[in-house]
C-alpha cells in the first residue's frame, strides 16, 4: 500500500506545483496589468485550491503508512530531530506542506470577499507565491526525480 500511495503522492504533486505556478503568474500578471478577474480567474485559483487539499489528504495518508512513522515510536522525537533525513520527512516536509495549504485557502477565502479585481489579484498573488515558495522549499528533491 505504502508504494501505491507514493506514487500518487509523488505525481499529483507535479500537477499541485504546475496549477500553483501557473495560479501565482496568472495573479501577478492580472494585478500588474490591472486586468478584469473573470470566471477563467475564479477557476484557475479554484482548481489549485482543489488540487492542493486532495494532495494533503493523500499526504496525510502517506504519512501514517511510511516506514518512516514508525521512527517515532522505535528511535524517539529525539533522534528523529538528530537525523535531517527523519525530520524533513516526518516534521519539516508534512508541517511546511500544511502551513502552505493553509495560506493557499486564505487566500482563496479572502479573494472571494473582494468586488474588484485588483484587491482579487493581489490577495491570490501574495497567498498563492508565499504558498508557493514554502513548498518548493520543503520538497524532497533527492527522492523526487
């Protein structure tokens, strides 16, 4: 079960980052150009709210079947935080992934409550690019390609 549920993990989380970058310029863009925020808008910043929270239920999954939530209980809080390896994967990784998801609804909430567009744009771009940046720092690069 655990590779099978890698595997999805590991490849929704192409198509998160891809609707997350593209839902970041597309705010950006349409804040800096002062363009009208029509439906295309509402469902790009939608879709990558979707996408985004069925890829923490998939991690959440992940992450009670890994081997490695089993360190917790064999090594202790201790030595997990000793070894970078143990702690990006079962405190840095997980806690990075929801603080970003959190800021990715924020913003998606937030967006709604705002009748023009460029307070619309502008909330998306600050939520969406900061949402960003935390999860492409806390990608495990080494294991991912």
């Amino acid at each position: 079960m655990y590779e099978t549920v890698q595997f999805i993990h590991s490849y929704w989380a192409y198509l998160v980052l891809i609707v997350l970058i593209i839902a970041s310029v597309n705010s950006i863009v349409g804040y800096v150009s002062n363009k009208e925020y029509g439906a295309a808008n509402f469902r790009i910043a939608l879709f990558t709210l979707i996408a985004s929270h069925i890829q923490l239920l998939i991690g959440i999954v992940l992450y009670f079947v890994s081997p490695h939530f089993r360190k917790f209980s064999e090594i202790g809080m201790g030595e997990v935080m000793k070894d970078s390896i143990s702690r990006l994967y079962l405190v840095e990784h997980p806690l990075i992934m929801i603080i970003a998801i959190v800021l990715i609804t924020m913003g998606y909430s937030k967006h709604k409550g705002k009748l023009t567009s460029k307070p619309k744009f502008k909330l998306l771009a600050i939520f969406y690019s900061i949402a960003l940046i935390l999860m492409l720092s806390r990608i495990p690069w080494n294991a991912w390609f």
